[in-house]
DNA sequence: TATGAATGAGTTTTCATTCAT
DNA sequence: AATGAATGAAAACTCATTCAT
C-alpha cells in the first residue's frame, strides 16, 4: 500500500478521532484495534507505535475530549466581568449542555455498550468542574448571593444527580414535560442554593417565557 | 467425575451465589464460565443448563439481589405503625445502608471492573425505590410534614445524587470526616423537603450525637 | 412432571413425528434431541430408551418415510388391472408427486441445510423404487409398447435426473413455464422409452389440455 | 514460534490445499480449524485473517476448483477448429473425466461425510456448465447434427443424471460392466440427442473397440 | 418406562499485541 | 514512521449422551 508520512500529533489524532467515533457507535469493547487502523486507513501496527494498548488510547481520547470542557469551565469561572449569578447560569449551562452542538454526544453515549466511556467521562468531569463550580458558589456565598452551609457536599450531591437528570430527559421529546422538568431543575437548584436568582437554559429548545 | 444430583432450585442458587462472588471479587468481564462451575464443582454445560448466557446470569443475579432490598423497603412504606419522618428516616437508612451487613457489599462493587455490574445495580434500585419513596413523600407533604414543589423530580435528582454521595464516603475511615459528611448530607435532605425534622443514620458507626 | 405411560410403539411414532417436523424447519445438525423432546413434553433420557444415537433415529424417520412410498409403488407395480402405459404413467405420477400432500414434502426439503435427509431420502428411495419401475418397463418392452435397449441403464440416469428436474421445478409459479416443463419431460421420457404413449401429470394443478 | 511470513495470497492458497484435502479425507464437519493451521503450520488466528469463517473457507476452495474446469469447459465451447460432434464428445469427456489426474477427485468424494461438498460442487459445476454446453447443442441443432425439441430441458435432465451414474459406476473394477455402461450411456445419449454420432470415452481406460 | 439434572469434550471464533521488513 | 502478516491464548457456548432415581 502506498505509504502516507504524516506529521506525529496529526496522525495520532486522526486515530483517536476514528477511535472516538467508533466507541461511541459501537462501544468501546465491541471496537477491534483493526476497526480503527482500517478507518484511518493505516497499518495495523502504526497503532502500537504512537499508542501503549487500547487502554491507553481510551485514557488519551477521554482526557483530549474532557479537557476542552474544562478549559471552558475555567474561563467563565475566572470571567469577572460576569456577575454571580450570570456566572453560575452559564457555567450550569454549558456544563450540562456540553456536547450539544458536538455530533459526539449522542445517544450512543446512553447505552449499555458504553458504560465504561460514559462513566469515565462523567468521573472526570465531576472530579475536575466541581472545585471550579465551588469556587463560584464560594464567590456567590460571600456575595451573599447565595446562602447554604454545605456547598461542597452540595455539590458532591447535586452535581451526580443533575447529570443523571438531565441525562434522562435528554432526548424526551415532549416539549411539556421538558418544561415542567426544566422548571422543577430550577427551582431544586434553588433551594439548594438558598436562592431564587438561577434560571436555566439546559435543554435545548425549551422555552422558558 | 462424581456425580451429584441436587434439587434445580438449589443449584441454580449455588451457581449464582459462586457467580457473585467472583464478579465482585474479580469484576464481571474477568470471571469465566470456567471460574464459575469449578467453584460450585460442576460440569461446564450445566450453567448453560440453568442459564443462557453469561448476561443473562448477570441479570438473574442482579434481580435476585435487589429483589430482597426492594422488599424491605416496601414493608418500611407500607407500614402504618410509624409516622412520616420515622417511616422516612427508616426508609433511607434501609436504603443507603444496604449491604452493610453483606458481605457482598464490599469494596468490590466501587471498583472499575465492576461498573457494569453497579450500574444495573443502581439503575435498577432507582426504579424499583423511587415510587416507594415518592409515596412517604407525598403523604408527608398532604400531613405538611414536608414542603415541597416537585417531589417526583426533586426525588429524580437526589436520589442518585445521593447514592454517589454515599458510595464516595461508605469506606471513608476518617471519623470526623465522616461526621461533617453526615450532617451535611441530613442539612441537604431537610432542605430538599423543606422540613428539619429528618435525622440521618447512614454511615454505619456513625455517632449522631 | 406427571409421567404418562405410553405403549412402545406408539411413543417411538411420536417422537419420530416431532423429529421428522424439525428435521425439516430447522435441518439435521440444527435439531437438537432437546428440541425433539421438548415437543413430544418427555423426558431427555426418554429418548434414548427408543433410539441409540441421534443418527440412528434419522434412519428409523426416513425408513418409515420411504416405506410407505415403496408400498404404494410396489401395489402399483404389481396392478395387473391395469395396461402398461397406465401403469407407468400411475408409478411416475405417484413417485414424484409423492408427499405433495404431505405437509412434510414442503419447500423445506430443499433448503441447504437438508442436505443429508434430501439425499438419504433421494438415495433409498432410487434404491428401491428403480428395481419396481425397470419390472414395468421389461413388461412394456416385452408387449412391445416399449422399445430401448438399456431398460436398466436408462433408468439410472433417467431417474435421477428427473427427480433433480422435479424439484428445480416443483414450486415454480409460472404457469406457463410449468406447462412447458411438463411437456418437456413428457417427450424426453417417451423418446427415452421409445413410445410417444405416456403422458404426465408430474406438476399439481397442471393442466393437459 | 518461528514466524515465517509470506505472501498472502500463497498463504491463502496453503491453507485452502490442505483444507481441501482434510474436508475431503475426514469430510468437512469433521475437520477443524485447528487440523487445517496445524497442517500448514500456522497459528489459528491466521486461519480467520484469511477466511471469516469455516463455511466462508468451503466456499472458496469450491470456487477454486471449479473455476478451472469451467475454464477447460469454456475454451472447448469457444474453439471453432472443431466440429459439433467432436466438440461435443470433447466436452463431455472432459466434464466428465474432471479431477481424474486430480488427486482431489478420489473416492472420498462420494462419502456420505462429503454430501455438503459433494453436493455444493455438483451445483455450481451443473449452475456453470449447463450453458455452456446448450450453446453447442444448439448450434449442433442449427447445423441438423442433433435434433431434439427441447434442448434446455433434456440438459437439465440429463445433466444431473449422468453425474449421478459416473459417479455410481467411477470406481467400478469390473471392466466387462464399464463397457456395458459405457455403450449404455452412449446410446442414451444418442437418442436424447437424436443423433448417433456421439462417441463416448468418459470411464478412464475403456477400451472402445 | 420415565425423569431431568449432570457430564465434558470439543469447536469456532475473537483480538490485542508482536515483529520482521 | 509505516506495513501487514502472524501470533496464540483465551473464552463462550453447544449438545449428544449418561445415569441415579
């Protein structure tokens, strides 16, 4: 076959872009090293030489997929021309809606077959938004803006189960239930927070009049 | 190889127990088939007697397990002995506290090679408690006990939330730690239901004074 | 389970009735004994009281089979009521269009997967039938209606061919197509026999006019 | 394991010789995968980077070797040197005599454990040979050497039927009865033909005389 | 005669990984 | 950097058959 040199970094995402795909398809299990080479269109061992084990590339695409999430987070968390509570809306939003407009987030993410990706992806999403998310609540709490005695845990319980939430209606089409769940979100965040301030946008398409 | 006849019931039980243990012991992928009947000391074919597949085993065993807890839980619901926030506090510390006293609740389940196994876990308790709960709760808010808007959704959210929560601390050894983690989570729930009459007792050892 | 005693014969009938019906939809190697006995509602070791092996019973099932067409042709064969061309013109109606009501004769028969039973029925039924058909034909060769002269040799090839012939054809649609098929064979078998005095009715619902 | 690597289309072709040799020695259920890579030498993996299954592999090596008959068969159609007659008699020598000088072409053929292969060679080789073969009767037609009505249909007929008698008397030792079947099938042949020009040398060393 | 749990060898297939070129 | 043939261990699953009751 004719031999293509590509640039190092290239060629690796270009293989991690195929992975990627591929996992979220088919699942990361049911996903062969051979799938992945053939959608690039390269040899079989090229693999190996820019990757240690599949494993390994799973970790590499998940932190390269993360990471743009978080670099995000991080700049609306240190936007102080944003008050707090604009901050917090758009930073609850982009979170929760992150992958929206990426063709990547797709249902596939929701099924059985991706338990692994999902849950690592979640794992160090949690891990790496909820330290930056405290520290606006923080913000907030000072401003007295906010007012609950826990935030951490808050957060250590609203976040999980918002992702989980909002997972679940996802793809509801029911513009209905959509709205009355939208607005029970708010109105829990609220609580929690010890506020009234927070309105949210984070499913698409949802009127909010 | 001897051979030993034994009533279908109690093999299939014995399968399932062996089958149990190992995918928490050594996660649901790495265990065999193999694994499985040597442990029990039987022939390979006869799991594919009692069971047909690996994944139908899985389920069968994940059903057996949570079968027992959702029973418990029911009788705490339905019994008219206690009032709301007796009933409720029961209810959630038979809930988060499950396993406790099983030496199948181990570590084990936290582990990455079982996610899979955790997941249907959780999943499957969600659905099966969350009706449960979401009737003390609204019998709590018709005898104003508790105070709140959207109890279906309000449930949705905090009840993984607080599973995650739970599963981060259960084998946290720092007492103190454990404590704060506590109180907070108490001062959430309360919060949640807007009431101040819920007591929490789910960290095992936990003292509440 | 209740255990219901059956006279020997009767049971062995049974079974091979529900083996025959598998054989058939799913093929030989697909059919397993549990299948068969499942259907018949006895148990698995039942069926090795009535027969050795799996294989043992396929020849137990075609034997039956055949035997009756064998029958039918031999009562043929030795009709001295009728003329010689009836009489081969009766043989051949009733050996190929044997089991055509007979549920059993379905397309199925022909499916891949039949194979071995096509063949085991094909080969025994040549067998047997060859001998009582050349008898007709030394009989019509002797009264002159007849005029070949390798009675035997004609019959090895022109039997099998046709019985290959009759299958291509059997569930063709066509109408047309029939008609001329039927035509066909009726002057190939008449120049092979040297006469022009059989006619056929190989093909259900054809008509002669 | 020492690995020796070559080209891949002279490993294919490896491992579908000694496939074939083994489906036709101890049939084709009967031979693994494991007897056909040890034969050659090879690890099992490669078996399936070559084929993607077992069936798949029969497939092939039946193609294989029917493809080269058809290929003397459709040389023999095309070369106008020869007239009808002998063209014809050429033709049917070589269908008939095909896999003689192969060593491939032995008794095992025709064991019941070879009906799969038997039976699948037989089809596509009558599936391939059929028009060719027309196509020369119907010029020996066109030119009044044959006359017959229906040209197609007598090949259907006689097509299968004369395998079917080769093959019954291929490995016959009595000389006395070749000959006998010999001039049978040639005399058959003829009248189906309307013709008796047609001279036969289809058994290996028949004497015509 | 009948039951049905138990046997266990045997088979195809899968795939991450290696390595000579 | 790249090729792609080769490795080989491992695993799930099948099913005819047996046998204690």
């Amino acid at each position: 076959m004719v031999r293509v040199t590509k640039d190092a970094e290239e060629r690796k995402n270009e293989l991690m872009d195929a992975a990627l795909e591929l996992f979220l398809k088919k699942g990361f299990d049911t996903t062969t090293i051979t799938d992945i080479v053939k959608r690039v269109g390269v040899a079989q061992g090229l693999f190996y030489y820019y990757f240690g084990s599949k494993h390994d590339m799973l970790d590499a695409v998940i932190d390269r997929y993360i990471d743009n999430l978080i670099e995000s987070l991080a700049n609306i968390a240190s936007d102080n021309s944003l008050n707090i509570t604009k901050k917090f809306q758009l930073f609850i939003d982009t979170f929760f809606r992150y992958g929206e407009n990426n063709e990547l987030f797709a249902e596939d993410l929701h099924k059985d077959k991706n338990l692994i990706i999902h849950q690592k992806m979640t794992d160090k999403t949690i891990k790496l938004a909820t330290p930056l998310l405290l520290h606006i609540i923080n913000e907030g709490i000072h401003k007295e803006v906010f007012s609950l005695s826990y935030p951490e845990e808050t957060l250590e319980i609203l976040v999980p189960g918002m992702m989980d939430y909002i997972h679940r209606y996802y793809f509801c089409q029911n513009k209905k239930t959509l709205s009355i769940k939208m607005r029970a979100a708010e109105d829990i965040i609220n609580r929690m927070l010890g506020t009234c301030s927070v309105k949210l946008n984070i499913f698409a398409d949802t009127d909010m009049t």
